[in-house]
C-alpha cells in the first residue's frame, strides 16, 4: 500500500527524483506501562538510505507505522520535507510504504495491484499508464502484468509491491522487513535490486529489519535500536568500527565481536580467570569489558592463552571457539584451520584493535 500527497500530481516528476528529509523529536510510543518507543530523535537526510535495526520487541516496526501514520505517537513531533505531519492522516504524507507481507490484492492482476492506490485517488488514465509502464521499465515484470498474486514467486510478488510504491511517486519510500519472507539468495539479489532502486530514483528509503547484513550492505545510516531507545545512530562503517555500547558491539558483526570480562590486577587489566596479557592499564571505571572483533585475531606464539572448544569450518575461513579463564571467544581465521577440541593456542590481537565499555554504565571508553 502507498500513500501520495494530494495535489501533487502535477510535481509528480520532481517528487521521483527527490527525496524529503525526515526528522522525529522526542517520538514516544506508550500503552499504559508499555514503552514501544521512549523519546526517539532521528534526523534521516534527504535522499539517503536508512535502516531501523534492531531485534524483535525493539519499537522499530512501531516507528516506522508512526512516519507512516499508521500508528500515532504518544509524544513528540514528526516532520518530513520541513512539513509537521505529527497529527496528518497517511494520505497527506507523501510517502510510500512496502510491508513484510507485500499486502497484494489476490483477485486483482498484477496491474491492477500496481495502479489500485491511483484508481482509488482518481489519478487520470493516462497518468497511471505513464506510471506503470516506468514501474514495469525499472522492475523488469511485464511478462506479469496479467498474472494474479497466486501465480508469482516470492521474489516477484515483491516487485510488484515494489511496482506500488514506484507508481505512488512520493519522495519518501518506508519498507517494513520486506525481504523476511524470501530465501537467502533471492534476499542478496533483492537488497541489490532495492538499493539500485533507490539510487536511481532519489528518494528517501527508511527500512525496518532486524538482519544486520541487509543494513550493513544497504544504509547510508544505520540506527540501532534496543528497548524503545536509540543504541546508537551512524554510518555502517562507524558503528562497526567504533560501537557506542556492548550491545552496538554485539549486535553487529559476523561473528559479532568477542565481549569479554576483565579484572583489575596491580600491572593492570587481564580477562578474568587468567594471568594476562594485560589488556588496558591500571585505573579506569570499577567494572571494564574488553571488545575485539573476531576476524582481527590470529593464532601467535604468545598471547590470549586459550582452548579450543569447537571449529567450525566455512569454506573461506574457519570459526574456532575457544576459553580463556572466565570468557569464551570466538577467532575467524582465514581458510581451514584443523585444530581438536580442547588444543591449546594463543590468540593475539593488535592493541589498536581493541575497545573497552565501561560495564556499569555500559558505554565506550578511551
């Protein structure tokens, strides 16, 4: 389904190849005790691509219904384009939105899907036809147009969602996980495909998913939430490189990166239940985690003394699973590393490649 500002039409042109800002102040989303969303402030860039992530419970389905106004907020002021729309129904928005479950009409054809927002907005004839066959031009699906929803794949019923959304012309295009229900393959050649799309269109894309790879893959920015709060809000590379918070670290990454407890020793911090390295030096907050990416460790003559505990072998690289004292770690070494559960190693890392939170306050340090 999709929405359109009314008296657009006329500008429909330039809304194709310019997106609107987007920009949430203090939106919060309560049911009584129930906080979906507590005072969530975002600002998305016209023109860019940005992903809501987050696991399931976080509020980002719940914030996206909001910029929809599908959902109302409890508190707080939604603009898009420089316009309030805090209190405007779906239809005055301008935007389109794509849900998980592509919402196809089954006893309509796949143009009569693709053109049902317009007819039911009395968009004159020649108009939808201008617009379907660029939808159809962009997407590739002619050969479908005479089809019913029951007769396409998933990855086809997804265009033709996607079709409704290219039609609308709205600058701000929101996607509710709709690669949820497609395999692994088909998911990698659509989030090309989507990200394609928007490219060549220019609009602002807000995406919900909880998979870390479509977002890494596809976002200019990437707002991570948890809990009804924001966790952290970046560019993929940022967030990767540069986790506000244990969860940021855990969450991104695959692997995700090795969190582990340290103690306070006299020569400074080691993991707890062993004799060193020492891994950050003496002072800092009463309680401290270290982080260090699994792909940035390798096997050494000396180091993180360790055992291994499971491998995993991937083709390309191998997973191993391994304890040092009190922690479990995880260490991706490129191509096929034949080790037997319970074989000493060491495990080295470049002190560069090490990040430490605060684990009362569960925020990064120095």
């Amino acid at each position: 389904m999709m929405t359109f500002v009314p008296g657009a039409v006329s500008a429909a042109s330039d809304l194709a190849t310019h997106g609107a800002e987007i920009r949430l102040t203090g939106v919060s989303r309560h049911w009584g005790a129930i906080r979906a969303l507590d005072s969530v402030s975002l600002h998305v860039r016209a023109g860019s691509f940005c992903v809501l992530l987050g696991p399931s419970g976080c509020g980002k389905t719940t914030c996206l219904r909001i910029v929809a106004g599908l959902d109302h907020a409890t508190a707080g002021r939604i603009e898009i384009g420089g316009r309030d729309v805090t209190h405007l129904p779906p239809a005055a928005r301008g935007v389109a939105m794509v849900f998980q479950s592509y919402a196809l009409f089954p006893h309509l054809s796949v143009a009569e899907n693709i053109l049902f927002g317009l007819k039911a907005r009395a968009v004159p004839a020649p108009d939808r036809a201008r617009r379907l066959d660029r939808a159809v031009d962009i997407l590739g699906i002619g050969h479908l147009l005479a089809r019913r929803p029951s007769q396409l794949s998933g990855g086809q019923q997804q265009r033709v969602a996607l079709g409704r959304a290219i039609v609308a012309e709205a600058p701000v295009c929101l996607m509710d996980e709709p690669l949820s229900n497609l395999d692994a393959q088909l998911r990698a050649d659509m989030r090309r495909e989507i990200l394609s799309l928007q490219r060549r269109l220019g609009i602002t894309m807000l995406y919900v998913t909880h998979d870390q790879t479509e977002a890494m893959g596809m976002a200019d920015q990437v707002v991570l939430l948890r809990d009804g709060h924001i966790e952290q809000d970046a560019p993929p590379a940022e967030i990767y490189a540069r986790p506000a918070t244990p969860f940021a670290a855990g969450f991104i990454g695959t692997p995700p990166m090795n969190l582990l407890p340290l103690e306070r020793r006299p020569e400074g911090w080691v993991i707890q239940g062993t004799s060193g390295p020492v891994l950050h030096k003496p002072g800092g907050p009463a309680r401290l985690l270290a982080g260090i990416r699994p792909e940035l460790l390798r096997l050494a003559d000396s180091g993180i003394a360790a055992r291994v505990t499971h491998g995993e072998y991937l083709g390309a690289d191998t997973v191993l699973a391994c304890a040092a004292g009190e922690a479990r770690l995880l260490a991706r070494l490129p191509g096929q590393v034949a080790l037997p559960d319970g074989a000493p190693v060491h495990l080295a890392a470049d002190p560069a490649d090490l990040h430490f939170f605060d684990a009362d306050t569960a925020r990064r340090i120095a």
